[in-house]
C-alpha cells in the first residue's frame, strides 16, 4: 500500500509519500514461516523539459524488517540463531521520462513511452555496511501503434541491472496480481525465495518481479533482465459499433493476441554457452557437499496466446491462455487470471 501528495501549483512539481508491503514466505512441511516488511518514505522533484519529458529527482529513506515465526525456535532458551533483523537505507532515485502518449480508451493509448531509471541504495545501520550497497538502472521503452480505428499493436522492451556490493534479483515468469495460486520454481540453493533456519532473505524485498505469461514465478532469476512483449488489442463490440455503449463491460470488452520473450541472468549473458541459466547448485541442509549440474537449455523463455480483459465491478480484470516455449518446444497452456494492465 502507498500514498501520495502532490503539490502541482508551479512549473516544478512536488510530491511526499509513503509506501508498505509485507512479504510471507512459507514452507509448511519445513514449519518454516518468515515474515518481511519494507517500509519507504520519499520525496519527488519533477521539472518538465518540453511538453512530453520531464527529469525527477527523488531522495527516499527505506527501513526494512525480518522476523522467523517458527515457533519452534521461539520457545527455544537461548535462541540457536538469528531470528530477526533490520535495515535502513538512504537511497536516491533519477528518472528521465518521455511520454507522448493520447488516450483513447481504457487499456487503449497511441504514442511512445520512455523512461529511464537509476537508483542507488545506501546502507546505513552496519559496519561493514558497504558491502550491502546495491544499484539499479533500468531502461523501459514502450509503443502503441494504431493499426484501424481503435485496434492497436502495443509493443514493450525493457532491460534491467542489479549492481555494487550487494545486487538483488529479477524474478521472471507469471503474472503479477494473479488470482490463481502464485507457485514458483525451485532453484535448489540459489533459489532468490529459498527459506530456511536463520537465513535471511531481506534481499526479496527489492526483488523485481518481471511478468511472462505461460510460466510459474520465478522460472528464470538473476541480477539483469532482458524483455521483450507485444499485444493486438482488439475493442470487440466498441469497433463493431462504432459507438459509446451504456454497459461499461461491452465497451471496455477486448480480445487481446500477444507474444512475450524474455531472459534473465547473472555473469555472462544468455549468449554465452557459460551463462548461469545453464548451471543449477543442489545441495542438502547439512551436507558438505554440492553438485553441480550443467545443461543446455535455451536461456530465452517465450510463450504465445490469446486473452479477454474488461472492467469488472470497477476492477480491469483480464484472462489469458498461454503456451509456453520452452526448448524450442511448445508446452501445456496455462491460464492466467489477474487485476490490472499489462503494461
């Protein structure tokens, strides 16, 4: 949950907020539950260059919390490890962004959209606290071509970096707001969501989760991220009739084909034969050893399908059918249901 104020009276815009999310990672077999909190107070600085670009500027204090609910350990004298812990970051956020987008309809926009981003991430409350400083930069370049009328091709790149001491993931695959259960992958011991006894994985609260229709969560992590989707959306009954309908379901009503792409990886990229998509680490819990199994997998992930999406009770609610390729073979279509745009 987030809120915002805004004062927008002059040429340079001003915003405050705040933002919280919390965070549950569970194993019931294991009895392990631990429980993540993030929470961020920022400011915005926003000066428009022209009519369609603007630079913002946005200083932030972050406090982050962990906390093992295992109550096994709980009612154990003295604690056997760690159970608890806090962060606090001082961070600041640039962004350049141009957008000369026309609204033409719900989900429905013809232009070009840019935004480039740089975060940096500063700890405060360790010794060795540069050794958990970490960077983002992110660049995110959508297009919405109008093709007949109100039927438009919209088309999306994106590439994202985690750098520094200590660089976080990109989580890639499903659907975020997904209504259905949120499975994910396991990635053995490098799992970006592993649990365990006196781990802490804080590092999932600056985890971006990247959408990619046809797979789990998680089916592909790493440090950088490289995308690609394009979506036909169709008006159904608003371009046959040419007219504003009384019925906010039919007029918002779109039958949506679309095709995704996309990787993500740490070290060598998905070019490279080496790359860490092809290299999974399993090892047990107690163990001194750990093998290490190479494969040969295509490290591009992509899927194809159709989907119908309108407004529901106030919510923009969408279904998708996706097939998944995966090797160069295509998989078992998945369903997606979710609240929301794609992008």
């Amino acid at each position: 949950m987030f809120f915002e104020y805004s004062f927008l009276t002059h040429r340079i815009d001003h915003k405050i907020g705040y933002k919280r999310k919390i965070i549950l990672l569970e194993d019931e077999e294991e009895y392990l539950y631990h429980k993540y909190k993030y929470n961020s107070i920022f400011y915005i600085s926003s000066y428009p260059i022209s009519k369609y670009s603007r630079i913002e500027i946005s200083p932030f204090y972050l406090f982050s919390s962990f906390d093992d609910l295992d109550y096994r350990v709980l009612n154990s004298t003295p604690l056997p490890y760690l159970t608890q812990s806090t962060n606090n970051y001082l961070g600041l956020k640039t962004n350049f962004i141009f957008d000369n987008t026309n609204k033409i309809g719900m989900n429905l926009e013809q232009g070009t959209k840019l935004k480039f981003e740089f975060q940096n991430f500063n700890k405060m409350n360790n010794e060795k606290k540069k050794d958990y400083n970490f960077n983002n930069v992110s660049i995110d370049i959508r297009h919405y071509q109008k093709i007949h009328k109100e039927i438009t091709l919209a088309t999306k790149f994106y590439y994202g970096k985690f750098f520094g001491n200590n660089p976080k993931n990109y989580l890639l695959g499903g659907l975020k707001n997904s209504l259905f259960r949120k499975n994910s992958e396991n990635k053995g011991s490098n799992d970006p969501l592993k649990i365990r006894s006196g781990y802490d994985n804080s590092n999932i609260l600056f985890s971006e989760f990247y959408d990619l229709r046809g797979y789990n969560y998680n089916k592909f992590h790493g440090n950088q991220i490289l995308a690609f989707t394009s979506e036909l959306r169709i008006p159904i009954v608003k371009y046959l009739f040419n007219r504003q309908l009384s019925s906010s379901f039919l007029e918002n009503l779109q039958l949506i084909s679309f095709f995704d792409i996309g990787s993500s990886w740490t070290g060598k990229s998905p070019f490279n034969k080496e790359n860490n998509i092809n290299i999974w680490i399993i090892d047990e819990p107690g163990s001194v050893f750990e093998a290490e199994i190479v494969n040969s997998k295509n490290p591009w992930l992509s899927s194809f399908g159709w989907g119908l999406s309108s407004l529901i009770m106030d919510y923009y609610v969408k279904i998708d059918v996706a097939k998944p390729i995966e090797d160069y073979k295509v998989g078992k279509a998945k369903i997606h249901l979710s609240i929301g745009y794609s992008f």
